[in-house]
C-alpha cells in the first residue's frame, strides 16, 4: 500500500518494524524510536521468576497445575491466549486467570476484566467482545451464545 503511495517500504526483523519513507530519499534512521519504545516496553515488563508454582512466558505467569489451555501465538499479534470453559472448576480458573493477568496489567485493569469474563455463568449466553487498552496492548473477552468457553486473548498493538 505505502509502496502504491511512493514510499519504498523496508522490514527490520530484529524490533519487528516496518520503515516507510519517500521514494529517492535515503532510508532514515529510526534506531532512537525503537530504542524509546523499546524502553517503554522493559519499563511495563516486570522481571518474573518461574519457581515450583508458575512457569513464566512471555513476562505472564502461568500455574503449572490449571485447567486453563494457555497458548502464546505470534500470529495476528496475540500475546497470550486462554478459554475459561464454564463445565469445569470455575473458581481455580479465575483464580489461574487473575494470576497470568496480573503478571503484566494493574489489578484494577484485572478487576475489570474478571467482572466482564463472570457475567457469562451459562452456555447459552452471549458475552459481546470487549476491548481493553493498557502496556500496549488489547485484551479482547468474548463468547458466543452456545458456547461453554469465554476467550481471552491479550494482542500486542
């Protein structure tokens, strides 16, 4: 699209960046906006140590004994991925939940999040996507009526 535009188009893989620039202009250095968000990014992300509870992915804690299926994909920007599934032990999940959230948003955000995901006690309800923006992501809640799971997806932006 940049490249229909006139701009020359360049993808740097180690910081995951796409560069656009005028064509017949030299390519700019853009190493200090990477570096700055960079920055940002160390600063949002607590240093977290696995031990005989958790393991750690990607800065989230994940219990080592859950019923949750927690995946962590690069595909579409997804972070991390789980579904709380309403026909097992409800509690332990939320409380599995709670814990990889809080490995990377404030308890308040959490808070939020969990009074969304807690609406939906039936399979038969429908619980609309909702969005939350914080450390520069989105997490996305959803599920369809007729579904005995809720999805939780964390999305880099």
């Amino acid at each position: 699209m940049a490249e229909g535009l006139g701009f020359q188009v360049d993808w740097d893989p180690d910081t995951r960046t796409v560069i656009c620039w005028p064509q017949g202009e030299s390519q700019p250095d853009v190493s200090a906006a990477q570096e700055h968000v960079k920055q940002i990014r160390d600063k949002e992300t607590k240093q977290i140590e696995p031990n005989e509870e958790y393991t750690v992915n990607r800065g989230y804690k994940v219990p080592k004994e859950t019923d949750l299926k927690v995946d962590f994909y690069d595909l579409y920007n997804i972070d991390v991925s789980t579904n709380i599934l309403l026909f097992k032990p409800i509690e332990k999940q939320y409380q599995d939940l709670v814990l990889i959230l809080t490995s990377k948003f404030s308890p308040e955000l959490v808070d939020q999040v969990m009074a969304y995901v807690k609406q939906k006690t039936n399979w038969d309800q429908e619980l609309k996507l909702k969005e939350w923006v914080a450390n520069g992501c989105f997490i996305e809640v959803g599920s369809n009526a007729g579904n005995s799971g809720i999805q939780i997806d964390v999305r880099r932006i």
